[in-house]
C-alpha cells in the first residue's frame, strides 16, 4: 500500500507540474528543492518528506492538503475508514491519514500521529492558500508559529494565523494525534 501511495503522490505530483507546462527545472526553482529530488519522487523511487511536500504544494498554488487528497483519494461522498490512506513521512515517522473525501468541497480533514521526540517543520508558503484549524485528539502537541509556542492538550484547539514558518512537536514519550482541518481559500 505504501509503494502504491508513493507510485500516486509522484504521479500527482507530475501531473499537477504537466498542467502547468512546468519542467522539472521550473518547479524546482519554485519550490526551493533539487531537479532530482523531484524526479525521484515523481517516479515514485523516493518517499517525498512532509516539509518536501509542503514545498512542491506552496509552488503549485496548493495546500499539503490538496496535493495528498488529490493523490491519495478517489471522488465520492463516503470513505471508509479503511479506504483512509495512511501515508507516512520517511523522515519523522510522521503518520498522515486522508479522512475527508477528495470533492469540490473547499474543506479538507486530516488526522496526524506524530511519534514521540519528533518535530516535523512546515514553511510558511504551505499556509498561503488556506485557513487550518488544529484539535488535539490525543497527548500534547507543542505547535511553534513564527515566535510563538502553543502547547496544546488533549480537546484543545487553535486557529493558525498568518503564514508563518511553524513546527509541529511532540515533546513526550507517547504519540500525539490531532487533526487538521484545512479550509481552501482560492
């Protein structure tokens, strides 16, 4: 399943740079990331990073969300838990799974688990194109934005403000689990 989802988050990712009538050239120098790192996640060679992602989504106009629901999920209405693809950073162990349908709707969910000890960073242009709210479902998430530290607990919530480089942490010896929920804004 995992080879498989990296076959499709590479194909999107092609696919989305094919639309454009970008080289591989012109999105690297977009999203700030080597021409061969590119090439090898779009043949599906390399499991691309959560920040990697966040890079190539910002060039193409689209949020992390976007990218992955648009690689990871068919159209319809219903998604089974277990058609929920879990997709996994290779860098952090960081587990990414796919709730909401991919649909016209401008509202994408998504559940996290971040592994004890982690930080997974996220650049500010992955935030340009959308609103995101955070709950935590499970453990403590420590959420740095810009300069500001949010240490959040199991219910808790927060709005994201402006984009901003943002790093989200999981200080503790257990995971940690929230969802994101990401509202498109163009």
């Amino acid at each position: 399943m995992e080879d498989d989802l990296d076959t499709r988050i590479g194909a999107r990712i092609r696919a989305e740079r094919e639309i454009r009538n970008w080289s591989l050239t012109d999105l690297a120098e977009r999203a700030s990331v080597s021409r061969a790192m590119i090439h090898k996640v779009e043949r599906g060679s390399s499991s691309p990073t959560a920040n990697l992602l966040a890079k190539l989504a910002s060039a193409f106009g689209l949020s992390m969300s976007t990218l992955m629901a648009r690689a990871e999920v068919d159209r319809g209405r219903l998604v089974r838990q277990s058609d929920q693809p879990i997709w996994t950073d290779p860098e952090t162990g960081y587990l990414r799974k796919q709730v909401s349908p991919h649909s016209d709707l401008p509202f994408d969910l998504v559940e996290v688990t971040l592994p004890p000890h982690t930080a997974v960073p996220m650049p500010g242009s992955s935030y340009a194109f959308v609103r995101q709210l955070i709950w935590v479902q499970e453990g403590t998430l420590t959420f740095v934005e810009g300069t500001a530290e949010h240490i959040m607990e199991e219910g808790d919530y927060l709005e994201l403000g402006p984009p901003i480089n943002t790093i989200f942490r999981n200080d503790a010896d257990l995971p940690t689990r929230y969802a994101f929920m990401v509202l498109r804004t163009v």
